[in-house]
C-alpha cells in the first residue's frame, strides 16, 4: 500500500514545531497523536501510525517544543502551551472536522482538554495522565513537579468535568505494570465520561507505562490494540 508521508514546520512562539502527516489514498478517517513527556517524541509512534495508514486511518503527529525534532526547552513549556501548540498545529493543518484524537501519557490530558475547542468522534487515551488545574499554567520545573505530587493531586483536575461533556467513543489503553498512573486515575476517566457513546478500557499485559515501547516488541498486542483502535475510530467492529 502506498503511504504518503507530508512533513510541516510551523511558527510558533520563536519555535519551529516540527510534524507530519501519514496518510494512505484510501484514507477514511483521521487521528491527531499527541505524545507524552519524558522520552516522548512522535517518532515512537511512527510504524504505529503507519499500520493505522494501512487500515485507512490518517494521522497528525508534531513534537512538542522541547522534545524531538522541535527542539527547545522544556522549562519555558507548561500544560497550557501544548494545548496551544496543539491547537495552533490543528488549525494551521486544516485538519478535517470532526475527528479522532489520540493522547499517551500527558498527551491524554492534552486531548482532553482539545474536546472543549474541537468537535471529537473518537478520544484514545494511552495510560493517561490528568493534572491538578492548579498546573496547568505553570511552566514545567520544580514548582509544577511540587503540584503534581500531591497525593491524588488530579482529583481537582478540570478533566472530570471536561469528559463528562464527551459524547463520543472513548478507548482506554493502559499498562498491567504501570507504575506512574495509579489505577483510580484511569477509573475517574471512565466514570467521568458517563455520558461518552462507547467506553472501553483494555489493559495491557505485562507492559509497563512505556507502553509504545512494549507494543513494539509484541506483535500480537501491538495488533490487538490496532484492532481496538480502529473500532474506536470507524464505530465498526474490526
């Protein structure tokens, strides 16, 4: 199957966001990515993307400032500038509405808050983060980390209230060995979206929370989670 990629480089507060789109000539729906912190890049998500393509799912991938191809400092980032990021890439990229969107780790809580902005059929959280609103203005550094280690300090997130608004399809991938994401954080994401069309949540075996990582080495869970992802985004049994 012949997979086109489309690189773009985009201004954005004296920073060039780095991105590209993957797409096939069948292409029937489209996913924005957005991907967590850490050792986060699109890159990791690259032969994901690409089976996506081969199922005629097109996807939007861009590093945030701070990490891959992007580049810059991390510090002089914070929750509210990657959800501005995201918006300014979407916008910028025209990207046909409605459509789904795709969120790991902090990227999740990106998408989340997306659904306020965009009209979204399908959200797809990757072991999911949701943040203190608290945070969501503070530059990444110490006093960001001294919010978000609170104990349960994503019960005051402004997620919950946010999810309950979704009327989509909402797909939860979590990792059976994740030990960043506590279990109650990803049950107050499928409570909270009480009012979502389908909810689902599959848990990966043995898979830690660098959970694109594992899928890359698992064939079979890579393939079953592609399957779920699908479904998710075409609301078709695969």
């Amino acid at each position: 199957m012949d997979i086109r990629k489309q690189s773009f480089a985009l201004p954005f507060d004296h920073h060039l966001i780095q991105g590209d789109t993957l797409h096939s000539k069948q292409e029937t729906h489209r996913l924005v990515l957005l991907h967590g912190a850490g050792l986060g890049t699109r890159e990791r998500y690259q032969d994901f993307r690409t089976c996506l393509a081969q199922r005629f799912i097109s996807s939007l991938a861009f590093d945030f400032i701070g990490f891959g191809e992007t580049g810059g400092t991390v510090g002089k980032s914070s929750l509210q500038n990657r959800t501005e990021q995201a918006c300014a890439v979407i916008n910028e990229m025209n990207f046909q509405r409605p459509f789904s969107l795709l969120g790991a780790s902090m990227g999740a809580y990106t998408a989340v808050k997306l659904l306020e902005t965009y009209p979204i059929d399908s959200l797809i959280l990757f072991v999911p983060a949701m943040y203190d609103i608290a945070a969501y203005s503070i530059p990444f550094g110490p006093e960001f980390t001294r919010i978000i280690r609170k104990p349960q300090s994503w019960v005051t997130s402004d997620a919950w209230k946010i999810l309950q608004m979704f009327h989509g399809q909402l797909l939860l991938i979590t990792a059976e060995q994740d030990d960043i994401i506590p279990h109650d954080v990803i049950r107050r994401i499928y409570e909270a979206a009480s009012n979502a069309s389908e909810r689902e949540i599959y848990t990966v075996p043995k898979s830690p929370h660098l959970l694109i990582h594992y899928l890359a080495q698992s064939k079979q869970e890579c393939n079953h989670v592609l399957k779920l992802v699908q479904s998710c985004v075409t609301g078709k049994t695969v």
